[in-house]
C-alpha cells in the first residue's frame, strides 16, 4: 500500500514538473520574414532650442555674462569695484555710428591704482562653474587711449576667496581695438565662481567682448561648447539635430526672430538680441536672458557632423509668434525670407566658388555640410502661413527640387487648426508635416496608434517637439518623472510601427539649467558643473541607440500591441548587425509574462540581450543627487534556438529592449 501511495506521489509531482515546464505563456509573434518597412535612419533626433539656458549659460561654454555691454542695462551682470571716486572711472560708451552690431564698451580710466582699487567683477549664468586643476582662457578687446594700464585676472568663490589668478599686460596698439588672451588655472572647484579683473596703473583703456572659456570644451575648441552636455547628444546616436528652435526661430515679433546670417563668422559681430524667453512667462521671468549667438549656425553644423545628425535648421516663414505679436511680413516683402533660405542651403552645400560656399570655407570648413532638409516656419498655422509657405516651396523647389522641407501642422495634433494644415499640406504634396504634441501621459497611451491609420503614400511625419506633462503644458509643476517616460516608452512603439509614415521625433525641449529654466519637463538637466540625463532621456536614447533597419510586425491574438493588458511593442530588424529588436512597455502595476515567438527565423543565437528600465514608482525621477535612479540595466536572456522562442517576464511599470542576434 505504501509503496503504492508512494509510486502515485511520484507520479503527480513529476506530472506537476511536466506541467510547471510547459507553462504556456500568450504569445507574441514576431514575424522576422517579412519586414513592413524601412526605419530611416533620421529616426530618433534631438531638438535644440537656446530656452532654458539651453544656449547661452548653458551648452555654449562661455563664463561671463554680458561680455560686450549690449544687454538692456548695459552693467547687468558686472559690478564694479571700488574703494572711493579717487581711483578713476569705468563708464560705459557707445559708438553707435562705427558699430551697430556691437556698439557698447567700457572705458576705464585708473588713476594711480592698483591692485583692489578699481575693478570689474561678472558674476557669469547663475555663478560661474570652475573646475580645480582646468585651465581658464581669458580674452579681451582692448584700445589704449593713453598710459599704460595693467590687468590682474582673478577667478574667485561666491565668497571672494581667489581661486585663481594671472595678469594681462596689454600690448601696444595705437588706438586700435585688439584682442589679447591669457590663460590662469584654478585651484579650487565651484560652482558659484565670479571673475574679477583689477586695473593697475594710470592710464585710459577701452574693453570689450570680456571673455572666459574652460579649456575642456567639446573637442577642445577654443570658444566652443560644454563638452559634458554634448556628449550627452553624442551618447544618444540622434539621427539629426533640429536647431534653433522652437518659438525663437518666431521671435517675439519679426525684428527679434532668428536670422542666421546674423549669426556667424566674428562673434564680437554677432549682433545679440534679447530671448523670446527672456520675458515670455511672468511666472519665470528672465530679465537677463539674451542670444549672443555665439553658438550660432556654423557651430551648429559642425555640431550636427561631430555626433553623426543630420542637420535640420528651422527658418523663419516671415511671420513672428502667433502667441505675441503675430507679425506677419507682408507677401510682396517676403522675398528676403526666401533669399536667406536658399542662401543657407548654399552656405552649406555649395561649393567653394560660390559665394556662400566660400563664406562657409572661410569659416574652416571647405567640405559642404551635406544639408538635405530644412523647417519653414515652427508653430505657424492658418492661411497666412500657407501662402507664405508656398512662396517659399517653389523658389527652393525651383533651384533645389530633392531637397525635402518640413512644414509646420500648428501648436497641437488635433483641432481647428490642425485639421486646417494637415488637409492644405497634404494637398500641397508635403515632404515632412512637423507634429507637436504636449500632452498628458494618459494622451499618449491612447494615441500609441496615432499613424496606424495614416496614408502610407502621402507626406512623411516629423513628430518635431513631443513630451508627456505630469502637470499640463507650461505648469511649472511638471516633473521629468517615470510615469510620463514611460507613456513616451508607450507611445514610441507606435511612432516605430509606423516608421513608412514617421520619419523623424524629436522630443522637446532638450536641456535645461536647473537654476535659469522656463519650461519643464526636458530631456537634460545641468547646472554650472554637472548633467543628468531624466528617465524620457533613457528612453530617447534606448529606441536611437536601438534603432534597426526595417520595422518587422509583431502580434498578439493577430493584432498589434497597442495597449491590450496595458503592453505596447514594436519590433525591427537590423541588417547591419543581423539582430532582431524588440521594445515592449508594461505600463501595468503587475508582472506579465510572454513568450515571443521568433517566426521565420532559422537560427537565433542562444543568448538575447535585454535591456531594462523600470521604476515601481511612477513618480520616480533622476537628479543630480541620483543621476541613474532610473536608467538601463542590460542582463543576457536565454533563447531557445529548438523552438525560437524567447520568454519575457516583464516587471511591472517597466520598458524592455531585446537584441536577438540570427546566426
Ligand atoms: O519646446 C518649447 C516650445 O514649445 C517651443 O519653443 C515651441 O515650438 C513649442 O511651443
């Protein structure tokens, strides 16, 4: 009898283990045979736009604020140093008739002075961030009016302590402006760091275009940018950066939008106008906030080539904000507008004897930049647009007829408005119509079919400026938290399903100061020394750095996963590498787990990588404290080659990346 009990116990356990092993997951079937469509390879961008610090104070590495007194209050950002009226005079002059795009300097008359007597300080964006050990570049435009005037440099904390120190003896110069540099190094690290320079001697001197660079700049280029902000974009792998903007491309009103060939060659020419977002939220005001264009377009080409993008400039249609002034130029006066475009795509394809081409050779550059598309107008919408948008597209068609343009749908996906220009542009046999959705999380799940339904034949989609709102739009109470990362996750696979359709997406905007913002959420936040990336930035870089080649179809009961049990996917191939990807979303609270049928593959690699962010808290965010709280954990995944089947148990509020390498 008891051996019979025991021979049946025997028996149900192994029966159990039998049944336990063949646990059949549902099933996702990914059909590797047949890809849909191509993935271009524009696929995943980013979008720049000098908000938030984005530019000046932030990836343009330059210290000191208002380095050539052309801001509205012409000392703002400088104070000046002295211990009584004995020591001389430092006043600010105008020369107006000689230089209309940089007029103001400073003259200093030192009387007998000498070192703490009568001094400059700039307190830089927010502080100046100074890193022990690196060396400083400073440099300055100078005319002696008379005697000689000798300069000490001093890098100091916020609480004055010296942190660095050197001294500029200007050289002769016969009344002539000339710029002379000298380099210190600091000893200390800070992040609130000032630069003061005290006059020794008696004398006259005029100064300008006061300036102050680290030496670890991107690619060490003297006067360039941020390296550590970059290499954020260049760790992305975009597919093409859009530049500059955003409403700045609108300006205020016409004579404040961006004009590019304002924006190159000397920069002490590079007329500086006032940033759209220096006033444009009461709630965020920032009155010190100006373009000085030093990172204008010739940097933003060579930026565009350093991270392997595709440049995408955006130019003004001939109207200004329709949110402000609403300016519009007059269509008999629009040529201009037209002028600058066709001059730019000269600028940076054409060849050396023409004369943009030259312009662009001179600038350092012989070799063209290789521009294949460019954006008319940024959020312009109604008739007006439209016909200063067909102005637009016939002269460039008529000398330019591959060159693709991106046309604007408007501020929203939906409405009035939308509606409007989605039909016009498609009539107009549009390259690229530009889609911006600021939205809630919850939009985003919902709209993760968006394209499904759109004409695979018609004008291709650039999804140009898109970000999940924990608040709502403009709040500033929005966070860059992981519920809203994670709809984006969502709604991605819907943008990557839909590759025959969406060409471009960018999400918006990109970095921001954590002392000198006006818009939140963003992808990058820094301060004077540090960056981090958020949880959108890992989900942006997860789908660029795991692009593919071609969509493939991926099905669950024969339909697209689009939000069935709360799991959003999407699939690709990549023929480079042989791999098939797949991106799936749980933005469920409960585990759930699949099996992913490989069909048509003959033989998977045994091992997949799997790549995994994931929060138990939707609320959960990164910051400088805790800069990957949130970001890619990569673990190796068996495939079982006999049956090509993967297993995913997917945790709960969690995105997945799997790269199955065929053999
Ligand atoms: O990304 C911030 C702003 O949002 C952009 O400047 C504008 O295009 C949009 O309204």
């Amino acid at each position: 009898m008891l051996k019979f009990i025991l021979f049946s116990c025997k028996k149900y356990f192994l029966l159990l283990i039998v049944i336990v092993c063949m646990q059949v997951h549902a099933q996702i079937i990914v059909k590797t045979a047949q890809p849909v469509s191509e993935i271009q390879p524009t696929m995943w961008g980013v979008f720049f736009e000098d908000i938030n610090m984005g530019a000046d104070g932030g990836v343009y590495a330059e210290l000191v604020k208002n380095r050539s007194f052309e801001f509205f209050k012409p000392l703002m950002g400088w104070k000046i140093e002295r211990k009584s009226f004995h020591e001389g005079e430092i006043l600010v002059q105008n020369r107006q008739e000689k230089s209309t795009a940089n007029p103001r300097y400073v003259r200093v008359t030192v009387n007998n002075g000498s070192r703490g007597d009568l001094g400059l300080t700039n307190e830089g964006f927010k502080g100046m961030g100074i890193k022990k050990g690196l060396r400083y570049d400073f440099s300055v435009l100078f005319r002696k009016q008379s005697g000689d005037v000798k300069l000490h440099i001093e890098l100091v904390t916020a609480t004055g302590e010296k942190i660095g120190e050197t001294v500029l003896l200007p050289e002769a110069n016969a009344g002539t402006w000339k710029k002379q540099a000298v380099s210190l190094n600091a000893t200390a690290t800070e992040a609130k760091g000032k630069l003061t320079i005290w006059f020794e001697g008696t004398g006259i001197i005029d100064l300008d275009m006061i300036s102050l660079f680290p030496e670890d700049t991107w690619k060490k280029r003297p006067g360039g940018m941020r390296a550590d902000m970059i290499q954020m974009l260049a760790d992305m792998k975009p597919g093409f950066i859009r530049f500059p903007g955003g409403c700045i491309v609108e300006g205020f009103d016409l004579s404040q939008r961006y004009q590019w060939k304002k924006t190159i060659g000397p920069i002490e020419e590079r007329q500086l106008i006032i940033n759209r977002w220096n006033f444009e939220f009461a709630h965020r005001p920032a009155p010190d906030y100006f373009q000085t264009f030093g990172l204008g377009f010739f940097e933003y080409f060579q930026l565009a080539e350093d991270i392997g993008a595709e440049p995408l400039p955006i130019l003004n249609c001939g109207m200004a904000c329709q949110f402000n002034s609403a300016e519009v130029v007059p269509i008999d006066q629009l040529e201009p507008y037209i002028q600058d475009a066709l001059d730019l795509i000269e600028f940076a394809n054409g060849n050396t004897s023409t004369k943009w081409g030259k312009v662009r050779a001179d600038l350092g550059h012989p070799n063209p930049f290789n521009l294949k598309m460019m954006g008319i107008g940024n959020e312009n919408w109604g008739p007006q647009y439209v016909e200063r948008l067909k102005a637009f597209t016939a002269a460039i068609k008529a000398k330019y007829p591959d060159f693709k343009l991106v046309n604007s749908s408007g501020t929203d996906p939906e409405g009035e408005r939308f509606d409007y220009l989605n039909k016009e542009l498609r009539d107009m046999k549009a390259d690229i119509i530009d889609e911006h959705y600021y939205r809630t999380p919850d939009w985003f799940l919902k709209n993760a079919s968006r394209y499904d339904s759109y004409d695979r034949h018609g004008s291709k989609v650039f999804a140009g400026e898109y970000a999940a709102q924990s608040d709502r739009t403009v709040s500033v109470s929005n966070r860059n938290n992981w519920k809203c990362a994670l709809a984006e996750a969502a709604f991605m696979t819907g943008l990557e399903r839909n590759a025959a359709v969406v060409n471009m997406a960018s999400y918006a905007p990109l970095f921001a100061h954590a002392e000198g913002w006006q818009w939140t959420p963003d992808l990058i936040w820094v301060d004077n020394l540090q960056v981090y990336g958020t949880p959108n930035y890992y989900v942006q870089k997860l789908y660029a750095t795991n692009k593919g080649t071609h969509v493939l179809s991926i099905l669950e009961n024969n339909k697209t996963i689009a939000g069935q049990d709360s799991l959003y996917a999407s699939a690709a191939w990549d023929k480079t590498s042989n791999e098939i990807i797949l991106k799936i979303a749980n933005v469920s609270e409960k585990s759930q787990t699949r099996d992913f049928q490989l069909d048509g593959v003959k033989k998977p690699d045994t091992k997949a990588k799997w790549i995994l962010l994931k929060n138990d808290k939707l609320d959960a965010v990164n910051s400088f404290e805790n800069a990957v709280n949130v970001s890619p954990v990569e673990q190796t995944l068996p495939v079982d080659a006999k049956t090509k089947k993967v297993t995913l148990a997917m945790p709960p509020y969690s995105f997945s990346v799997v790269r199955i390498k065929v053999l």
